[in-house]
C-alpha cells in the first residue's frame, strides 16, 4: 500500500475572511451553514481562529453544483 505525503498545495490553507470574499457570504451567513452543517469542513485553532483547507472549500463548491433536468 502506498503512502502519500500531502504537497504543500494540499495543506494551503485560507482564514476565515478570505474563505468568505471568495464564497460571496457573510461571516454571520457562515456561522449559520456551519449549524446546519452545511458549511465547508474547516479547522478550529487553539486560538479559536478558523481556516478552511483550500482542498475542502474547491470539495465544498462542487458540491453546491446543481444539475440541470434534460
């Protein structure tokens, strides 16, 4: 079985507020997603500060990909 060590591209990681420009939300509209669960997975630091892996918020925008009836 091979393993594979995470590129740094794979650990980039966003703040809180440049998560939220690139998604069009407010920081409050964030929190809101996040009680539902419906918000990208993220990451909570000791400092309570909260990032978003680029990977999960590219995963988080294909998902909301909604399909067209033929």
């Amino acid at each position: 079985m091979a393993v594979t060590t995470p590129t740094k591209a794979d650990r980039k990681t966003l703040k809180l507020g440049e998560a939220l420009a690139e998604i069009g939300v407010s920081r409050a509209a964030f929190y809101r997603m996040r009680a539902r669960g419906q918000a990208p997975r993220h990451l909570k630091l000791p400092n309570g500060q909260i990032r978003i892996r680029r990977a999960d918020l590219d995963a988080w925008f294909d998902s909301c990909e909604v399909q067209e009836a033929c």
